[in-house]
C-alpha cells in the first residue's frame, strides 16, 4: 500500500526528523498506486499495476545541501537516508542562491481527489479498450490506444514547522485511430480527475469519425489562412508562451518578456483584449494541489487581463532580490472562453481550416516566441460553414502572441492536459509547407 493518510505520512516524516543534525532538514514523502492498459492493432497489447512509495530528504548546513531518498521506511532505513543527506550536504560547494524553508502556512484544501477514480478495477481498463476496439473494428479502422489511472499523495515536513499533504487521482487516455487504407488518421485525448467525468466511447467515436473523414486528403498550397483550433491544437503553443512569464528571466532580458532597453512588459497589452488567463487550483474542472514544491500555498492568480500581462513569476530567491513578494508559477493554465461550440465556429466560417494537433513544436526564435511543428490525425477544410474535404498536413510557424493578436472568436472550454482551453478561431495562420505524412 503506497498511499498513507495525512496522520501516517506525518508520523514517518517526523520520525525521520528526530534524525537530523542539520542546520534545516525538509523531507518530502510520496506514494502511488496506478493501473494501465495499452491496446494497439485492435488487440490488447499489456496491462498493468504500479504501486511505488519515495521518501527525500534534503539537509542543509549553512548554504550547503545534500539530498537522499529512500523507498523503505523502518527506522534503520530513516537513519540511514538522513545520515546520507547530510554526508552529502557537507561535501558541497555553498548554494549563493539558498533559502531557507518556510515556516507553517496556511493552505487550501485541495478538490483533486475522486474515490471512484481510485477504486478502477482491471475489468473497467477492459472495458475501456474494447470501446475503442469494437466501433473501431466496424468501421474499417485500427485502434491504438493508452488509458492510465492513478490515485496518490504527496506530503512536506520541514524544521520550521511547515506540513503540508495532498491526495489526488487523475485518469489520462488516448487513442489513434487509422484508416485500413492507410490514407486516414483520427486521434482524441482525455484527462480527468473524476472518472465519473469520462466515457470512453464518446471519445472514441471523435477519434474514429475523424479517421474515416481524413481518408484520401487532397493537397492546397500553404499560405496564410483562418483557421479553427481545437484545444489539442493550440494548447502546446499557448504552455510554452506560459513558461515566458518568469520575471526572472524577463528581468535579466532573456525572454518575450522582456522589454527593449531593459524592464519588463508587466502591465503591457500584448494580445487581443479578450484574452484572459488566470491559474486556480480550486477549479472544478481541473483542480490541483494547494501548495508547490517549496510549500507556498497556491492561490486564484491573473497572468493576462484583458490583454495585458497581469503578474510575472516570481521564485522566493528572486523575489528577495528585486524586494518583491514571491509569486509561484501556476499550477494549471485556465482561458476563458465563449459560448460557441465546434460546430458553430464551422457553421461560421465561410473559407478556412480545421485543425485537430499540433506536434513535433520546437523553438524558432524565444524572444518574439516564433515556434514551428506539424498538424496531425486530421486536418480539413472548411467552406461556407461546412466541412468540404480533408487536406494535406502542413508545417507551420507560428507565435501564439501574434496567434493571439489575431483572434476571431472564442468557443468553448476544453479540459486537456489538466488545463482548460477553449476552441479558437484565428485568422492569418501561417502555413510554409505541405507534409506528406498521414
């Protein structure tokens, strides 16, 4: 069993304290039990159970850290990683950037717990596969898929008297699905807390719909388009445009964010005003833990209002310097969004291009956030408000400032990758050449 309550994880943490001789000690525990099933050909491929339990501790003298962990929690063995965390600690060249752990704080408690999501059973993964499986088999396809359950905690104990602990579950499933012509390609991802949440065949037929419609895709020229972003499209683009938004590296002149000549662009409007981004970890809909890894609670925080860069990032180290309060990085990345569904952004548009992903995105340039990647599993386009044909995958160089500069219309929210996104339609997407993968 690798999942301890918050009495149990307290109880070996502070055993494992009583141990140290250190100026400070923090001693992170965490343990989970998780299950999968991998299917690929139609068939079943693997299943699996994972159960795993770690214990760190990090020992501090002065600025000198050291860091051991452990997986076995009996007396000896918490001696034995402590004593080890602080050989380590006394062998190594002082940290200038070293904090102090924080003292007690005060935290949330988190939402991101579902004790159905816990209790899947090897039956149910089945179950899950063979609703990509059957309707794939009837018409004409091949399912490739991964579902992956898990329930866990996470818990920090530190010589200042900070405690803090979480339990979470989470579910994450994809499948791909090709035609058996080899000409068509559909693929769907979902991810979840509660898996009451989740229905394996609704997801499935996306995938398999999208499959049998992308067959025999025909060949236009690149160029500049509108195009309609679904959330797997455009979420890859808008989490590294999220990674920008470190005042640090913003400060020291080493990002979009930093402004010509020195400064920031805090404060600045940099994209459509309809544009808001904000972080919760009480978000129902794609809830996380309260706190980080340094234990500083996590709170509802603005990055981008009405446009314009609300808050920067700012690490304890950091916040110091500058004699700031820290600002944490977000847990989750949430976008507002509107009312319109999928099909109505289609039924709205009179030329255009429906994009399902984006993969394979790699950095041009980070100071104007330039990226470049491929489409993928179905790409189609759209004329007076329908879908005419599939088309050809392209290559594209895009930024998600200048995507976001150009945005039509807002649709609704999508959970995927624990954040939400809504569905977007963008004009003046560059496309520079055509792929003739599938």
């Amino acid at each position: 069993m690798a999942i301890y309550t918050k009495e149990e994880a307290r109880k070996i943490m502070e055993k494992a304290l009583r141990f140290s001789t250190a100026d400070t000690c923090v001693i992170n525990i965490s343990g989970s039990e998780s299950g999968n099933i991998r299917y690929a050909r139609n068939t079943v491929s693997t299943a699996g159970h994972r159960s795993n339990q770690t214990l760190a501790v990090q020992s501090s003298f002065g600025k000198k850290s050291g860091t051991a962990t452990i997986d076995e929690f009996d007396d000896e063995s918490l001696k034995k990683v402590v004593s080890r965390a602080e050989e380590l600690a006394k062998l190594s060249p002082e940290n200038p950037e070293f904090m102090e752990p924080l003292g007690p704080q005060n935290y949330d408690e988190s939402i991101t717990y579902s004790e159905s999501t816990a209790k899947i059973t090897p039956e149910f993964r089945a179950e899950i596969a063979n609703s990509s499986i059957e309707p794939a088999v009837s018409k004409d396809t091949t399912a490739a898929g991964f579902f992956n359950d898990s329930a866990g905690f996470s818990a920090m104990l530190n010589s200042k008297g900070l405690f803090a602990y979480n339990k979470s579950t989470n579910i994450d499933f994809t499948v791909t699905i090709r035609s058996n012509d080899g000409t068509g390609s559909g693929w769907v991802t979902r991810d979840f807390n509660d898996v009451n949440k989740f229905n394996a065949a609704k997801a499935s037929k996306v995938a398999i719909d999208k499959a049998v419609l992308s067959r025999e895709a025909k060949a236009i020229e690149p160029g500049k388009y509108t195009v309609i972003l679904e959330p797997a499209a455009s979420v890859g683009l808008l989490g590294n445009m999220a990674r920008s938004f470190s005042a640090r590296t913003a400060d020291e002149g080493r990002s979009f964010m930093s402004k010509e000549g020195g400064g920031t662009k805090l404060g600045e409007k940099i994209v459509d005003e309809r544009v808001n981004i904000y972080s919760d970890p009480l978000n129902s809909q794609v809830p996380t833990g309260t706190w980080n890894g340094d234990g500083q609670p996590l709170k509802r925080m603005d990055w981008i209002k009405n446009g314009a860069v609300k808050n920067l990032a700012y690490g304890r180290y950091w916040a110091k310097e500058k004699g700031v309060k820290p600002v944490p990085f977000p847990s989750n990345f949430i976008m507002e969004g509107g009312d319109a569904s999928l099909e109505d952004l289609i039924k709205g548009t009179k030329k255009g291009i429906l994009v399902t992903r984006l993969w394979y995105i790699r950095g041009v340039d980070p100071q104007t956030l330039l990226y470049t990647g491929l489409t993928r599993d179905g790409t189609f386009y759209i004329e007076n408000g329908k879908i005419k044909y599939p088309v050809k995958n392209f290559r594209f160089n895009e930024s998600p400032i200048i995507m976001l500069n150009n945005l039509e219309a807002l649709g609704q929210q999508v959970r995927i990758d624990g954040d939400l996104i809504p569905y977007m339609k963008i004009r003046d997407f560059t496309f520079t050449s055509l792929s003739d993968a599938v």
